[in-house]
C-alpha cells in the first residue's frame, strides 16, 4: 500500500491576519506558521495509523512550496511518513498546484491520495477534486471514517444532515475531516527520525495559472454590539424583528 | 451563457441553489446573455419554476444514478452539458456537493475556478471574483483569466430573488459513464433542518454545563423553527453530536440569525460563524470576546435569559 498525503502550510488558527504591500500580500510579521490541521489530524494521522496496522504501508509526503515550507513538512515528518517531496513553486492558483500534485501521484503510482478538506488560508476546498479529475480517478469528499477491505475502500462522508458510506476500488482521493482520525502530537523519537528522512525537492511542470489574486482586503468592523437587559427579552425580540428584521 | 447548477435533495431543489440561480440571472444580466440552470438526476420539484429565480432554460438530465454524488461520474456530465450548451459562466453553491464538483468540472473545461465568492463579480475590466479567505478574516479579489470561468458561492451570500421568467425544460441525454463508487448505505438525521441549509441557529457552548440543561436551547429553537448547533468541546464531550459542530475545525454556516448562548466566542469558533448576517450573544461573562463580533448581547445567566426570550417570542405571535 502506497499513500501520498499532501500537506500544506497555512498561518495558525489564532494568527492576526492583516496585509501589506498595497493590500496584495499577507503580512507574514509575527504569524505563526503550522500545518493546515486538516492536512495534521486526520489525512496524515490516518495514513499513519493505516502503518501501523499494516508496516509493509509506504508513506509519502508531498508540498507545494518554497524552501520556507520545509520546517512544516519536518514537522509533518515528526508524526510519521516516510519520505516528502517538496514541488519548488509558490502559487495561489488551485489549478496549479493541484497539478503539480498530480504530477507527483503519477510518478509515484500511489494506491491512495489524502488531502485535507480545505486550507484554513484560502479555504478552496479545490485541491482533492482537481487532483482526482486530472488523474480521472474517483473522489470522495469529507470523509470522517476510512477502513479497507482488501482492495476496495469503505468510507463514510458527510452529507447534508447525515452521512453516507460508500465503496469504491482504489486508487482513489479522498479529502478528509473530523472523525477520520486522533489528533496526535511528534514525540522525541519522531522528530530525531524526521531529520534524516529524504526530502526530495523537484521543480515544477510547466502550467498556466487559471487564476490570480489581485488584492485583500479585511471585512468591514462590526457596528459594536447593542446591549439588551437580560430582564427586557421583549425588546429583543422588537430588535430581531423591526431592525434587524431576520425573524 | 450562465449555466447555473441545481442540487435537489429529498425531492425538493436546495434552497442554496435557488440562490445560486438568483445570482447567475443577475450576472447574466450584467453581461448581457442568458441565465440557464443544468438539473441532474430525477426530482419531483417542478423545474419550470426554477425561472422564479431569473432561468430562461431548465436543462435536464433525468437519469436516476445521477442522484447520488459520484464526483468522477457527475462532473463529467456536467463538464459534457456545459460544452454542448456553449456555457462561459458556469455557477455552484459551495455547499457539500459544490465543492466536490465545481473543482473537477474546473478542470475538465480548463476553467479558472474561484469557490467561496462572496458577492457578484466585477466584470467591466476583466472578471474579478471576491472570496472569503483565512476563514472569514478577509476577502480576495481573484482574476479569472480562462475564456470559461467557473464560481463556487458563499450560502447565504446573495439571497434568494424573486423574477417572473417561465423556464422551458430541455431534456437532455448523454452517455452516462458507469459508476466510480458504490453507496452502500445512508444515514439521515430524521426530522431536523441541516445545518447549512438553515437560515436561523440557536447554538449552545460549554457554559449551559452539561447535555441534560439542553432543553432551554432546542425549546427556544423550536420556538424559532431553527437548526441547532454547538462549540467544539461540546461535541467533543459528546454532549451533542458531531455534525453540530460548528467552526474552524467543523462546519462553516452563515444564516441570517446566529443565537450563541454560553460560547466564550474564541477565534476558532468565530472561523466558523462569522459570515451570519445578525449575531445575538448570550453570556454571563460582560468581558466574553464574542461580544466584539455580536450584533445584539444579553449579559446574563443563559438559564434565565433563555428561557424568558422563548416566552417573550411567543408572547410577540
Ligand atoms: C486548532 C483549533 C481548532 C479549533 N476549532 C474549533 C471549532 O471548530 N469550533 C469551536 O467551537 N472551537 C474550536 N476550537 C476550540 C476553541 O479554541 C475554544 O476552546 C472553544 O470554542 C470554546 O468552547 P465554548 O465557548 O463552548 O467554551 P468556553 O470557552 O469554556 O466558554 C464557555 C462560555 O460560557 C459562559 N458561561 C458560563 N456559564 C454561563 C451561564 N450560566 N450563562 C451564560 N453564559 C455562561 C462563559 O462566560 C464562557 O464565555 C479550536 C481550537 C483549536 C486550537
């Protein structure tokens, strides 16, 4: 069995987010930097326990990326995996680096690829899709519980109100969310073996961004809140209807 | 032409398509073509009325297999019946289907694809796009490049408008593909509204204590006829399920109303709510930071107050 996980870099959950340049880049001053916790918790830590189960399971890692994403896929090393592949290119353009991941998964011949369900950066939700599309193999989104059976995959996702368990025969991709595993965290002897693991650095294959983020901007501040007497629930109630007119 | 998808479920259109239908007349519209919606799979609804939101022509393809999400399968269809109808605005709602098959029909029609748009493109100089970004923090605006462009909208973003088209509906036929996945079995949550559907949620933290004070929140969701959800350790403590989970790490949902009662209003719980039209915080701490992000705060013990705001919404009938 052979998983590709792909893991992406984005700011902490609590990052302060503000711009620079013209609003046209992220200010980077004093933003923490993690895995994408979807990418953590649950695509990596379920390919990990899949190794566990089975050690014969060969791990890889893979990131689109500059050089400044590496102390993140060390960190993703840390947990577990055994070998990343770092795509040197910087780009916002889903299209892009779903790409170059799929070019990677076709090199690698990989039975499964992981994917979060999202980046908490730019929340496309796009890269397992596009890169299921490019390989034309099948896709399942949102998945919360993955179990194999021989060669066919059984996995929950979420649907609206619900789940649904599906089959399918792999290879397949799978975006992956809450449910589908623990959290962990990298003890000791998890990051002194993630220092000497391969970490190969490939260039890009040549595509055309589809698109471009021109500009940011932050929303609007709120108004400041209106204060209600916990006494005068009527009024409330007045406020709901007449100015904010939502019930 | 602007070809809006149309996901139907429980027999009824997604009330988030309606909106995406809205939202593609008003494009189509701006550019000067027709609005047009692609129908996949059977339903009872009637498909005529889908010109109640702006649509000249109700593509349809009615061939029961295309019910069930089979991403590989669906967006090949898709990708098929936009060719063929000569699509160049192609529009989804981003909810669960959306996002799985928006990306996919991306690339098949190598279209620039933007999800989580915000609001309605710009269009006199290019095709700019705004979304949300870092969870609700900030907004992008994102150029469009490719001759087809493709958007994936924010639920609750545009609204739901009302036009007087009479749609025609077209049936159309295609090769279906054979099937990628088997669905083996689904498992529905009976009789409640789902979460992202909802347009008014009463959710509830770790102040109310314990599963069993939950009574106080579903009696003033009912009265309200809204979803419910809850904060992380909440589901965590399994004192309500998971999918009611809502935040960074669980579901994002922007209904008109947002109730919070007894939630700290931490980043991460915000990441997941803050795109709601009206916040009401309820909680007992004046110095709770999801103050800063309500519209409407009652500082109170959520055990009186809640109750008392369920008597005064029936009192108002
Ligand atoms: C990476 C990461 C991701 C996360 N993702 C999420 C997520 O998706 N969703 C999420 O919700 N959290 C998430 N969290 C957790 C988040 O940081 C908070 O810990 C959590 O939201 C707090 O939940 P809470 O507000 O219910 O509880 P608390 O923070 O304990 O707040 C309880 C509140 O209830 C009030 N209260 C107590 N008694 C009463 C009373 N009688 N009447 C009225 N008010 C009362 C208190 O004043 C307090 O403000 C995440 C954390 C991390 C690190």
């Amino acid at each position: 069995m052979k998983i590709l996980v792909c893991i992406s870099k984005t700011p902490d959950t609590t990052a302060k987010i503000a711009f620079t340049e013209g609003n046209t880049k992220l200010d980077e001053n004093g933003i923490q930097w993690i895995i994408n916790p979807y990418d953590e918790w649950y695509s990596l830590v379920r390919a990990i326990e899949h190794k566990e189960k089975d050690p014969t399971t060969i791990i890889h890692l893979v990131t689109v990326g500059g050089a400044d994403v590496e102390p993140i896929i060390r960190k993703a090393l840390a947990l577990g995996g055994d070998e990343a592949i770092r795509v040197n290119l910087q780009s916002n353009d889903s299209f892009t680096v779903a790409s170059q991941i799929a070019a990677v998964a076709k090199n690698g011949a990989y039975d499964l690829i992981f994917t979060g369900k999202e980046t908490i950066d730019y929340n496309s939700a796009s890269i397992g899709s596009m890169v299921a599309a490019i390989l034309d193999l099948p896709y399942i989104s949102l998945a919360n519980h993955f179990t194999l059976n021989g060669n066919d995959a059984i996995i929950k996702r979420e649907i609206e109100g619900g789940e649904e368990t599906n089959e399918v025969s792999l290879p397949v991709v799978v975006s992956c969310q809450k449910g589908m595993a623990e959290q962990r965290i990298p003890n000791m002897r998890g990051i002194m073996a993630a220092r000497t693991k391969p970490l190969h650095v490939q260039e890009p294959i040549a595509c055309d961004e589809t698109t471009q983020v021109m500009q940011y901007e932050l929303p609007p501040a709120k108004q400041g809140v209106k204060l209600v007497a916990p006494d005068n629930m009527d009024e409330l109630v007045r406020l709901l209807k007449e100015e904010a007119k939502v019930i | 032409m602007v070809l809006v998808y149309i996901d139907h479920e429980d027999q009824q259109l997604k009330s988030s398509s309606l909106e995406a239908m809205s939202y593609g007349a008003a494009l189509a519209k701006q550019l000067g073509v027709t609005a047009e919606a692609l129908v996949l799979g059977t339903t009872p609804a009637t498909l005529s009325d889908l010109g109640k939101q702006g649509a000249s022509k109700v593509h349809h393809v009615a061939v029961d297999t295309l019910n069930h999400l089979d991403v590989k399968v669906n967006s090949t269809v898709i990708a098929e019946a936009a060719t063929q109808l000569n699509a160049t605005v192609l529009i989804f709602a981003h909810n669960i289907n959306g996002k799985a098959l928006a990306p996919a029909v991306a690339v098949k029609l190598k279209a620039g694809l933007v999800t989580g748009a915000s609001s309605l493109p710009k269009t006199e100089n290019g095709f700019i796009v705004t979304k949300t970004v870092f969870s609700g923090k900030a907004f992008a605006s994102v150029k469009i490049a490719t001759p087809i462009k493709i958007i994936a909208i924010n639920q609750n973003c545009y609204g739901i408008h009302a036009a007087d088209n009479v749609a025609e509906v077209i049936p159309m036929s295609f090769n279906i593909p054979s099937p990628s996945v088997k669905m083996t079995l689904v498992e529905k949550v009976k009789g409640e509204l789902p979460l992202t559907e909802a347009s008014l949620v009463v959710s509830g933290g770790r102040g109310l204590k314990g599963p069993e004070n939950w009574g106080i929140l579903l009696d003033l969701a009912k009265e309200l006829g809204a979803a419910t959800a809850c904060s992380r350790p909440v589901s965590d403590s399994d004192w309500r399920p998971h999918h009611e989970h809502v935040g960074q790490t669980g579901i994002q949902i922007a209904p008109n109303l947002y109730i919070a009662i007894g939630i700290s209003g931490a980043i991460q719980h915000l990441a997941g709510v803050n795109r709601s039209k009206t916040i009401v915080v309820i909680n007992k701490d004046p110095e709770a930071p999801f103050f800063k992000a309500a519209d409407y705060g009652v500082v109170g013990d959520a055990f009186e107050v809640v109750p008392a705001l369920t008597a005064a919404l029936k009192n108002s009938k």
